[in-house]
C-alpha cells in the first residue's frame, strides 16, 4: 500500500561523487570538492531527513501515511549510489499502524540508485532493490498489529534539486539538495529518465490481493559529509 512512499525515500538517495573538474557532460553527474578538479575518495556517505510522506494505490486509494525519517545513502560513482536506506516512522493507514521494525516504524531494504534526466537540464534518482534489480521489492511490512501484510517493489523516480552548472568546472556547491518523489492518484510523476523507452512503475499490494500501481509522495533533504562539498550537475 501507500506505504510505497517511504520506499521512494528510500530513497534515500544522494549526493556526490567523483568526477574532475575538466569533464563535460551531457547527463547529470555526482561531483565532490577535495577541491574541485580532484577525484573523490568513494564511497562518499550521506544521509536525508524526511519530511511527511504517503503511499497511494491507484485502483483501492489505500493510503499509507507516514509523519517523518530519515535516510543514509553512499555515492559509488559518477551516476550511481547504493546502501540507499530509508526509516520512515510514525506510519499508519487510517488508525492502523504499520511497520516492520517497530510498530509504526518501517525500513526499506538497500537501495541502488542511478542519475538520470527527469527532464532537459533536471536530474533525477531512481531507486531500486540492491540485490535483485529493478522490479524487484523495495520494502516488506504489516499493518494493524501483522493482519494485513504490505508489500511494495518495482521502482521509483525523484527530482533532485540544488543541480548547478551543466559541467563541473561551471558547478557551484549547495550545502543540501532535496529528492522530491511526487504522486497523483496513485501514479508516479516521473516513470522514465529523457531517452530511456517504455517505462517503470512502483507497485504495492496489502493482503492476499494482487499488485497494483502506486504512487509515492515525499521530499527528502539530503546532505553529504561536511568535508566533501557534494553536488550535482544539471
């Protein structure tokens, strides 16, 4: 169910990476400051705060609703991140709480993440299960003391903000960026990078009943470690 938003943060997702600073590029790129031009020590760790997030079902509009968490995250290249890990907490949906590793808090499982083009000049992050790829879970929990069991898998895109430059000698650092995942009726705002074909859709499923599309609203702010001065390219 809607829980599916904390998966999405699961995002979790990131920061910096390395990259010199005489490299163009055509795609967003992860860069990190030993100064600019010089190669970052990977993986760079970083962590998120939450703030309120849902999961939305398409067809059933059950809701999983959660009032906060937090994220840890490591840049591993260029455009990639792994050990995405998102805590959601205060989770319910309507007046049954919902969790997995404590009653109204939930954990996903490790995340890998790519950078992409959500659209010309706007990178993104897409989250996915570390171990078994894209459509694979992305989190397993309980609602209303374990009667209804939630699954959520597939994958999920979010906007990164705080993008400078189109290259990293024109890049200037922020001290954070926010990941937003963004939702309506249950469909994801953003199901592919700019150029990819066909497309790829977060699902959930609570009970016995079968998967159905979902969508996750939640915005995460995210920071790398004070000595690396991460950021991203447009």
């Amino acid at each position: 169910m809607k829980r599916m938003r904390m998966m999405g943060l699961l995002l979790v997702v990131v920061f910096a990476v390395s990259v010199t600073a005489s490299s163009a590029t055509a795609s967003p790129v992860y860069y990190g400051k030993a100064q600019v031009g010089s190669t970052v020590t990977l993986p760079i760790k970083g962590t998120g705060t939450l703030g309120a997030a849902f999961l939305e079902g398409e067809v059933s509009k059950t809701k999983i609703e959660c009032s906060g968490g937090t994220a840890n995250f490591e840049v591993t290249g260029p455009t990639t991140t792994k050990k995405n890990i998102t805590v959601f907490t205060g989770c319910k949906t309507g007046s049954f709480p919902c969790g997995n590793v404590a009653e109204t808090t939930i954990e996903t499982k490790s995340l890998e993440g790519e950078l992409g083009d959500v659209k010309a000049g706007t990178p993104g992050v897409r989250l996915f299960d570390e171990g078994t790829g894209k459509g694979g879970e992305l989190a397993a929990f309980s609602c209303a003391g374990g009667a209804i069991a939630v699954k959520v898998k597939g994958s999920v895109i979010g906007q990164l903000s705080g993008a400078s430059g189109n290259n990293v000698t024109e890049a200037k650092f922020a001290t954070s960026q926010k990941l937003t995942f963004a939702e309506s009726g249950g469909k994801q705002k953003w199901t592919k990078f700019v150029g990819e074909v066909g497309s790829e859709q977060l699902e959930s499923k609570a009970g016995e009943g079968s998967f159905e599309k979902s969508g996750q609203s939640v915005i995460a702010t995210l920071k790398g470690p004070a000595n690396s001065n991460l950021g991203t390219t447009k």
